[in-house]
C-alpha cells in the first residue's frame, strides 16, 4: 500500500541533543483506540530517550500553549492504530479485477477458480499485501485446507478464518454438516492464543440450505465459533427472498430450484432460522430495511462495509445514515482483489469518505476502520496511552477527498456511530 506506516520514522528536530526529546505530531484525525477520534488534535511524543513514546493526545493548540517551544512536525490527515481489514478473500489475490453486476463477479469467481487461480499461492500474495499496508488484523474467508492451517498458524497475524461452507440443496446438507464439522475437528488444534480463531461462513442466505444454515448456526453456538456471512449484497436478494423471483432466479434458475421464499427480507430469514442469534458479521449489507437494522441492533450483530466492492459490482450504497442512527457496530472490509484495487483498510476508508460525502463523518469511519473492525472479529481492539510505543499509531496516507468539515465528533465516551444520531443525515433504508 502507498504511503501509510509508522509516524515513528526519525525526528530532525531535537536530534543529537541531550536528555529527553518531545515532539508534537498534529493530525485532523488522531485515534488512540478509546472514544472517538479527536479532531485538529496531535500526539505528543518523547522521541528521546529510544524508543519513542506516547506522552500525551490532545488538541493541538492546548498542547502548543502548554509546551510553545515544542517543535512541530508538518500535520497527517490521520495518526491512529493500524485499521482492520474485516472482510476479505485472500485466496482470490490473483484474480483480476472483475467490474460488472453481482451474478457476472460471482461467474467470474467459478471460471477463476477453475482456471486454478485460488490457493495457497494467491493467499500469500494478498498476506505480503496486507503486511505491507500495515494490517495484523484480518477477517479472511477460507477456502484451501492448506490456506486455513497457513492462517492459524501465522506468526504476527490474528483475527478470524472463517470456512466457508456454500450448498443450496437441503438434501445435502447433512453431508456438507458433517464434512463441515470434520474440517473444525481437524483445525481447532491449530488455534494459538492471541493468532488467528477458527470461524466459520455459510456463503449467503440464498447460496446454503436452511437446514445447513440452521446445523451450522447451532454447531458455531454450541462451539463458540465466529461467523461471517454475506447477506443483502445484490438487490435481487431481496424479491427472491420475499416472491422466489428476480434477477438471481433468472440466473440462477438451476442452481436455486429447490429454494423457497421465507416471504422475509434475507435478515429477516436469517432470524427466523435461528442464525442471528450466533450473532454473525454480516458482510455489505446493503440491501437492507429499517427494521432489519433495527433487528441486528437488538441482537447486537456487527456488520462489515465494503465500499470499493460495492460501488465496483454495482451492489449500490451502504446505508450508512441508517446504521449509524440505530447504533450498528460497523466495520470495513475490502473484499477481494477481484471487486477491489487493494487489500488496504486505509484505501476503503479514504473511498468510504468519498463515497458517504456528508452522510457520513471520516471521524465515525475511522472509527470503523479500527475499532469497528475489532468488534467485528472479536478481537481485542488496541489502546494507546501514556507510555505506549509511538510505533503502535500509524500515519494515514495524505491526499484524496476530504469533505467540507462536519461538526466536529468530541472525545468522549466509546461507542459505537450511532451514539451521536443527532449528527447524521439523511436516513436511507433499503429498497422495499
Ligand atoms: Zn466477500
């Protein structure tokens, strides 16, 4: 990735002399991984002694008062903790990409795996890419046995590997259970403290069973297993799940012709199986109803926004408004390389930013980024504070789209977007 990295690179001001150093490293956004983002706000630092240290964060012109003699570095757009890229494909890192509607990308994905394209050697390509945007944390949706022992065993990286699990056909689904069940027996010894958990991903709503989906749902309970699960991506799920028509039937006549209408949205079938109450991450969420928000806000289900992905595929804009009023835990994913130009988390946000415009704040973004990502995964979200290393923030690349500031989100008490609902715009639900 370009650009980003740590802000602990070496300090022109105050070298060579003696006893401590301070520095002051000012940012529109500086996140320390409690509350919120702060605005116009910098990082003060003790460069000297090595290694450089956290002293303090805080608004940029009370620190200045306090310290006038302090030397200033020339400000970022973003300092905080590395961003977590909640959803991806890793196995799909050499597949060109694929611009065009959901059920061509979805041929696309077959005819590339036919092709040999997936496996082990595409996956470590895309883990070199995310070590090189900074990225320890990951949510990576597994389809090679050899790509899932290569994650849990990493050394540095943690975060989930979900297995994915995909069969339309009920009568199957005893065997796609088993054979599921199989490869978590197999793997689960594999888990080290600290690394990468063991998840499972049924594919969507319309692409696995209702009774594989409700095995699995109760397996990943009983088991205490992550889930990921790709739901409302395309708005031909919502007709097919209501009528049994649309788009995905006409495309996939065949291969959909023993599934039948709940007469739900896909959220609202996900509920009635019994999936939402494994509480899974569901992945775009796009295509989704007031109510189905609403629901996964009781249930307290976290859901993982892919900006580029959708706006490349055509999936239409994440109702981001919408999530943030009822207090939805979001985090950002980048997909694949097929449906996105980089497995970066700080390129997403940057296209987030310009994607929403003034329906959404880069403050809450970068909030998802980092700690929406965490929650997402289930994994422990970073705290920088007094005496933290300064190599634990990051410097967010500069440039691109910056909208015209917003009122500005005060530091304060950690919460999800929707806490300040006062803030948002324009409240956008699904089609219905
Ligand atoms: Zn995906």
């Amino acid at each position: 990735m370009s650009g980003s990295g740590s802000v602990g690179a070496p300090a022109a001001a105050g070298s060579g002399t003696q006893g401590p150093v301070r520095e002051l490293w000012p940012a529109d956004l500086v996140y320390d991984g409690l509350g919120r983002p702060r605005r116009d706000a910098a990082v003060l630092v003790q460069t000297r002694p090595e290694p450089a240290r956290v002293v303090t964060i805080g608004r940029l012109d009370a620190l200045r008062a306090q310290d006038p003699g302090v030397p200033v570095r020339s400000p970022r757009r973003v300092i905080a903790p590395p961003p977590v890229n909640a959803h991806t494909h890793l196995d799909l890192s050499r597949m060109p990409l694929s611009p065009g509607g959901y059920v061509d990308f979805v041929g696309a994905v077959i005819a590339h795996a036919r092709a040999g394209g997936r496996g082990l050697e595409a996956a470590e390509r895309g883990l070199a890419e995310l070590a090189e945007a900074g990225v320890d944390t990951v949510g990576d949706i597994v389809t090679d046995e050899r790509v899932l022992a290569r994650l849990l065993s990493h050394e540095r990286l943690r975060g989930v590997a979900y297995w994915e699990v995909l069969g339309a056909d009920p009568d199957e689904a005893d065997a796609l259970f088993e054979a599921t069940v199989d490869v978590v027996r197999r793997f689960r010894p594999l888990e080290r403290p600290g690394g990468v958990r063991l998840g499972l991903s049924p594919h969507t709503p319309h692409t696995v069973s209702a009774p594989l989906l409700r095995k699995l749902a109760a397996f990943a309970r009983a088991e205490g297993l992550p889930l990921q699960i790709h739901v409302g991506e395309d708005p031909g799920e919502l007709p097919l799940h209501r009528t049994g028509d649309g788009p995905l039937r006409e495309a996939w006549g065949p291969f959909l012709s023993k599934f039948r209408p709940s007469g739900r949205t896909p959220v609202g079938y996900l509920d009635e199986l019994g999936v939402l109450a494994a509480r899974p991450t569901l992945v775009h969420a796009v295509h989704v109803v007031d109510d189905d928000i609403r629901r996964l806000q009781r249930v307290g289900c976290a859901v993982v926004h892919c900006p580029r992905s959708n706006a490349l595929l055509g999936s239409g804009t994440f109702p981001w408004a919408a999530y943030a009023r009822h207090g939805v835990s979001v985090g950002l994913g980048t997909d694949s390389r097929g449906s996105s130009p980089s497995l970066s988390p700080v390129d997403e946000w940057r296209a987030a930013v310009a994607i929403h415009g003034a329906a959404a704040d880069p403050a809450q973004l970068l909030w998802a980024a980092v700690k929406g990502g965490h929650r997402a995964l289930g994994t422990q979200p970073p705290r920088v504070v007094r005496g933290s290393p300064a190599d634990a923030l990051m410097s967010w690349p500069e440039g691109g789209p910056w909208p015209p500031a917003a009122a500005a989100a005060p530091a304060g008490a950690d919460a999800p977007p929707g806490a300040d609902a006062g803030s948002v715009g324009d409240v956008r639900g699904g089609p219905d």
